[in-house]
C-alpha cells in the first residue's frame, strides 16, 4: 500500500515562508489528483490547494496568492511552497489525493506549521 510522509514544517516568524514536501512511496502522483489539507486545532480538516492530472491548480481563497502546489512525478514528491504566512495559517498539514483517501490511500502523519513570533 501507498504511503505518505510530509516535510518541511516548522516554526516561521509572520511573513516568512516554508516549503513542505510529501513523498509517496508508489508512483501516485501521475494518476490521480493530489492535495495539499491542513487542520487547526479545533476545526476540521480543510484542502487548501490541489493539482489535477493536468497541472491545474487550484486554491482556497485563504491562501490564493500565497501558496503554491507544485509536483514532480519522477520524484514522487509534491510540494507546498508557502509565503507571506501568517498565523492564521498555523496547522498540521498533510496530502492525500483530491478529493482524500481515493484508493485507500491513508493519512501521513502530517507536518506541524506554526506562524509565530
């Protein structure tokens, strides 16, 4: 079975800027559409950006203009690059496909954003 690891979180100071990776342990990122979600402490988990087939892209309003997905699928490796954060933005977050869990694949254990300072 496929599985997730996402890096690259940390703690950033209001402004600055993270970029997280997630590595799938199978060639999923040709196939199917992927996503990047995040959840706050307290809310439910929410996609913030996702990557079709194709290459298009799309985003939440939240964080339309600051954030961008990207992938390369020789890699087997999909990105968030993250700007202008804000703390607002403080979550876990995590990739999964879009919409999540299509063929079974599981939840990563997630990378912890924290907007701070």
């Amino acid at each position: 079975q496929v599985q997730l690891v996402e890096s690259g979180g940390g703690l950033v100071q209001p402004g600055g800027s993270l970029r997280l990776s997630c590595v799938a342990s199978g060639s999923i990122f040709s196939i199917y559409a992927m996503g990047w979600y995040r959840q706050a402490p307290g809310k439910q988990r929410e996609l913030v950006a996702r990557i079709a087939n194709g290459g298009t892209t799309t985003y939440a309003d939240s964080v339309k203009g600051r954030f961008t997905i990207s992938r390369n699928s020789a890699k087997n490796t999909l990105y968030l690059q993250m700007n202008s954060l804000k703390p607002e933005d403080t979550a876990v977050y995590y990739c999964n496909t879009g919409p999540p869990n299509v063929a079974g694949l599981q939840w990563g254990q997630g990378g912890q954003v924290t907007v701070s300072g």
